[in-house]
C-alpha cells in the first residue's frame, strides 16, 4: 500500500497553490522578488500609518463603581440553574460541575429534597 502511495505521489508531481500575483498600485504584475517585497512593505505602510480620524468618537468612561451583588443564590436562582442544566449531555469545556454532583451538593447543603428533585 505505501508503494502506491509513493508512486502515485511521483506521478501527481508536487501540486503547488497558484499563488496570486503581487500588483503595482496601476495595477501591472511586479516579476521581481525585490520589487514585490517592496511592495508588500509599501502598503502595509499605508495601511498602518493611517492618520487619526478628524472627528474622534465621543465615547464616555465606563462606570468604575457597577452595583455587585455577592450575596448567597436565592432558591429561585438554584432551580433555575438546575432546570438549565441538561441531563445526559456531556460536560463542557466551561463546566466544572455536572447535574448529579451539584444535586448532592445540594442535599449536603441542606437544600429540601424537593427542590433538588425539581
């Protein structure tokens, strides 16, 4: 099987991606290396030596004092949590805690039975 490999790879020859020609700002293909480095270099000068705009964006400061609420979840926000939660599914790459594991948490937390079971 790797001799068909090798000898169909020998045959095929080396496929290269046609690679797209490098433009004078008229438009006429450059053929030089030199040149078409040298116009890669001129136009990413171009392009990231932009002046500032005229009229800047009236953006506002953001808030530095945002209202936090770090009080304990209220039993509404646990059941919520838990109905979001899909059974039989897979933890994701963001989940640290599955379904089962967090309705024992729960029980040894002293949350009642029916809320867990919801």
């Amino acid at each position: 099987m790797r001799q068909l490999y090798d000898t169909t790879k020998k045959l095929a020859g080396n496929r290269r991606k046609p690679e797209r020609p490098v433009k004078r700002k008229e438009g006429k293909v450059i053929t030089n290396i030199e040149e078409q480095r040298n116009r890669w270099v001129e136009h990413f000068k171009e392009l990231l030596n932009r002046p500032a705009p005229l009229n800047s964006p009236n953006i506002e400061a953001a808030p530095t004092d945002l209202p936090t609420d770090v009080s304990p979840p209220t039993i509404e926000e646990i059941s919520m949590a838990i109905r979001q939660i899909k059974s039989g599914k897979a933890v994701g790459p963001f989940d640290s805690v599955n379904r089962t594991t967090l309705w024992k948490l729960l029980r040894h937390c002293g949350v009642p039975q029916k809320i867990v079971n919801i």
